[in-house]
C-alpha cells in the first residue's frame, strides 16, 4: 500500500459537516467558519506517550483523537474537523496503520467530525499529531480564567479510572476489565459542553493530567481559591473494589479521565443539571470558589484542610 | 531548559492578527475568521526530508515553515496562523531547536503570521510537524481545477534552482551560492497570491514537485490540455552557469523551488502584470490552456511537440 492508495482508503466520501468549502484533493483545505474556530494540536510518540504492549492500533488512534476532542470541550465548543500526521516505523503493518485511523474515525464519527488533511511519512518511530478544530458561539468560548468567587465546582464521570486501567495493563490483569476500556477508549465530553451554550459564564478545563493538576490551573489563571471536598470526589464502584486505597490519591492526580472540571455560579445549578441529564452526562458538584489574596486549592477532608498542589501531593494549610 | 521554558521563549508576546480571541495558555486557540478559512499541515522527518549535513537548524525550521505557507499561497490566502509539533531527539540541544523556531519565526513575522501553538516531545528522531492557516474572500478560493480552455499559463520567479542548490550541497561546494540559499531559504509567494484578488477567476498550484508534475495535476483537474512552451521557461542565469546541461530538466521536475504555477483568462493579462509588478514579482507567461479529449501536458520546443510527464520525462507525443 502506497501513500496515494493510503490516501484513497482514508479519505472521507462525503463531508459531514456543511461548512466545508473545498475538500481534500487541493493544495489545502477550505472551510466557512459558522462561529469561532477553536484549533488545538497533540503529539504522541511511541513509547513515551503508549506502548503497543498496553494498546492496539485502534485505540492509540482512538485515544489520540479523545485527547484533542477533550481540548475542544474544555472550550466550550463543537468538534468540527480533525487532521492526521503520521510518522510510521517499519514495524507497523498496513493492517495496523488502517486500524489506527479506523480507531480516529470510529470516535470522529460519534461526533460529526471530518478528516480534512495530513501525510503519512516513514520514519523510526511511530509519532501520531493530530490537529482538531471546533465551532464555539461568539463570546462563548470557556476559559480558565472564568471562575468568580462564590461558584460552584463540578466534574463530570467519574475520575481515577484511566489511571486504574492502567494500572491493570502493566500487571497484565484481563484486558476485558471496564477501568482497561476507560483507559483505551476514554469519552470526550464534547456533548455535554457544546450544550452549555445558554450558560452565560462557565469555566472549563478538561481532565487530562488530574484534577489537582487542573484545579490549579483555574485557581492560577482565575485568581482564586478552589476548595475541593474529598468526601464528594466521584470514583467509580469498580475502582474502589479493585484499588480501595489508592482510588482517593488517582481521583485528584490520575491523568487522562477525560472528564470536565468546571464552575458556575450558584443560580445557573439547576440549568447545568436539566443540560447533564438532557445529554445524558453524570455531573457532580465537588467544591466551591472563593476569593483568595494568593491562588490555592484546597481539599477538605472531614474537618480538615490540606493545600492540594498541582501534583496531587497535599500538606497541611498555613492558617493565615 | 524544560518544555515550560521552552514555551515561554517562543510564546509570542503579542498577536499580529487582529482576528485571535484567545491566544495560547488555554485549552486550545481560538479566532474569528474574517474570510474562509485555508488550513493545510505538513511534516518532514530527519533524514527523509532533510539532512543536517546540509541544512543548518534555523534553514530546517524556515523551510518547513515555507512548504505550508506555499500552500496557503497555492490557494490565494492571506496567511494568518502557524503551530508546530516537534519530536526531538537526544542529539538536539537547545540552541539548536531555538534555532529552529527562529528560522520559522523569522518567516511567520515577513507574513504577519502568529504562531497559536503546538507541542515539543521526546523521540529517537527529528520530526517537525506544521500546520497554518490563512483567510481567503469568500468565493476567492484558487483551485487546480480553476483552469479553462483559452487560458494563459504563468509562473513567479525562476525554476530549477533549489535542485541546483542541492547539487552544490552534495558536491559540498561553497555554502555561500545564491543556489543553495534558494535551497535553504524559499520564498512562497503568499504576497503576490493574495494580491490576485480583484481577478475572477486563477487557477493555482504550488511548485514543490517540479512543474511537470503541477502542470499534470492541473490538467488532470480542470480536465484539460496544458501547453507549455520550453523557450519561455525562466531559467536563472547562475542555474545555467553552473549546471547549463541540467537547467531545462531541473526547471520542469526539479522540487520545492515554492514558486506558483497558474492559468488565468486571457483578458486579466495585464491585470496580473500590474499585480506582479505592485507586489514585485516576476512573472512569466509560459504557455496555454486547450480543451482535450483526454487531459495532458504537451511541452513545446522549437517545432516539436512532446508529451510532458508528472515525473518532467517526456516522450514524443502520439498524433490524434
């Protein structure tokens, strides 16, 4: 299989989304933007971001697309368009190369989303960069730095599962475990957040390195407090059965959940849950905003607080 | 230098583009298109593409940088955006890939382009992965299929040059040849294609494969016969120095010389010599457009007329 027959079997027939203007086949790829365009990119090279141990070719495509979808919904947006670059190695067979963008379209396709360019080129090693762009309504891109003191915090699924999978997968457990499957086959959150669209406000960020890491990174950007309430923490049942004392420390530091942390203000509570329920995506509130002279996250614990750093790590808080 | 540091060191400080709404340090970019969108991706592999035996770091980043933006030019598009995915290997310090942004760096500034983002990982090989992006008005799109029977056929600058700046470097003469800074250095002529807007209607094609090969592509596109007249051909007076055996075969096949190949109406002649002239430009006309039965490319020289190949052989030219 040639570069022009690769080109022919991954091409799209026909485009899903109407803002295409000129399609693959010309110099470059023309679209008609139906609001703001939010544009993200991410690399993953075998073996240091996978291993073919622990993932086929379908869900190392499946996952690399996941993570640029999560990108998109921790804008707020739609996911319009995606773009492969392919650096492929010798070991990989035809079969394995088509099963990895086999992997892309299977989740591109759940979110309308069409393949609109890119090259396959050998080289070493295997590096997978994916681009992806997204449609957000104007002024309705979800930031960071959007948290106010006095919101409240949630997230959305459950965290600490990818972490728990992969965990399995290095101890070789069954490959047929549900903690495997969130760790391969993750669910970007893109529904839900292109339906809080009638959300004045909301500040989004997406769970891709845990929680801690993320919270800080509203509370840096914000310039507030977050508090986090240990005891509200979602992790899954099948977490806490097979990793009871380690399921607290992945909830706030296992990366690549996929999951949303976001806040509102208290008044838009109920339209966030009607929008959960209408897109079928479990929400749970799990702390609050408040204004702070310095930026921190703190995690209560029954009555005590601990700082939480953006490792995951907690120490006792400085009373001020 | 960590990948902080790194980030922090190419990050722009301010945008270029009127049209960002959020720059880098969220999620992901987001722009508020003022035309349609052109985006096109490119990457090249140490080793396959290039070789630090003859490009210098900051040569490595500025081509690359020059391919995408020579395909941005290829559509007519104004261009606006750039982000880069480098996968760096060990052999790599860090001046060097400073360099290497700053040779696409000084690039993007001659266009007015701002970099949106992109990610720098560990590898066992170079890898340098760019996407841009670049507006076109509405409608204005220049398309290889654009071309019609009666048409001039044009191109900017001269051809055959980087192929003969690539001689040089392997035969390792004088770095110092206006050839081999052809090599290094491309000049994509966003400038002149983009100015191209007040005409109806160009068919265009980017010159990275040797015209043969372009002219093909727009014959077999618009469905029609592309003659071009091997006289006409612009062939720089230090190519036919160096190489005066080669320059014809190096200015049909000869690749990555970034120039444009286009056909217009025969009316909007002298439009396009004043556009070329205002955006300083070399152009020259080199041959017409004709309806055919089957499409082809027929390269003319003296009283005999050959087929012209995509790989720049020719063959004598059946008679119908």
């Amino acid at each position: 299989m040639d570069e022009f027959e690769l080109i022919r079997r991954i091409s799209p027939s026909y485009y899903r989304q109407s803002s295409v203007i000129k399609g693959i086949g010309d110099d470059a790829f023309v679209f008609r933007a139906t609001g703001d365009v939010v544009f993200t990119t991410d690399t993953m090279v075998e073996d240091v971001h996978f291993s073919r141990q622990t993932m086929e070719p379908e869900a190392i495509g499946y996952r690399a697309l996941a993570a640029n979808i999560s990108d998109l919904a921790a804008m707020g947006s739609d996911p319009a368009f995606y773009s492969v670059s392919l650096v492929v190695s010798p070991e990989w067979t035809n079969e394995e190369i088509l099963a990895l963008y086999e992997g892309m379209e299977r989740l591109g396709k759940q979110h309308g989303m069409d393949l609109i360019g890119g090259d396959t080129v050998g080289g070493k090693q295997l590096v997978v960069s994916i681009t992806a762009h997204g449609y957000i309504h104007k002024g309705k891109g979800r930031y960071r730095s959007h948290a106010r003191p006095g919101d409240l915090v949630f997230v959305t699924g459950t965290l600490g599962d990818a972490r728990g999978g992969l965990e399995q997968l290095m101890q070789q457990r069954s490959s047929a475990s549900p903690l495997i499957a969130r760790h391969r086959y993750p669910e970007p959150r893109a529904h839900f957040a292109s339906g809080l669209e009638p959300l004045q406000r909301v500040c989004l960020n997406d769970v891709s390195d845990g929680i801690a890491s993320e919270a800080n990174e509203i509370a840096a950007v914000s310039g507030v407090r977050v508090t986090i309430r240990e005891q509200d923490l979602p992790i899954s049942e099948v977490l806490l059965q097979n990793y009871p004392d380690q399921a607290v420390e992945w909830a706030l530091s296992g990366g690549e959940d996929f999951e949303l942390l976001g806040t509102i203000a208290q008044e838009d509570r109920e339209a966030l849950l009607a929008i959960a329920e209408h897109r079928e995506t479990p929400v749970t509130f799990i702390g609050t905003v408040s204004s702070a002279d310095a930026p921190e996250v703190i995690l209560q614990s029954g009555k005590e607080s601990k700082r939480l750093l953006r490792t995951g790590y907690t120490h006792l808080q400085e009373r001020r």
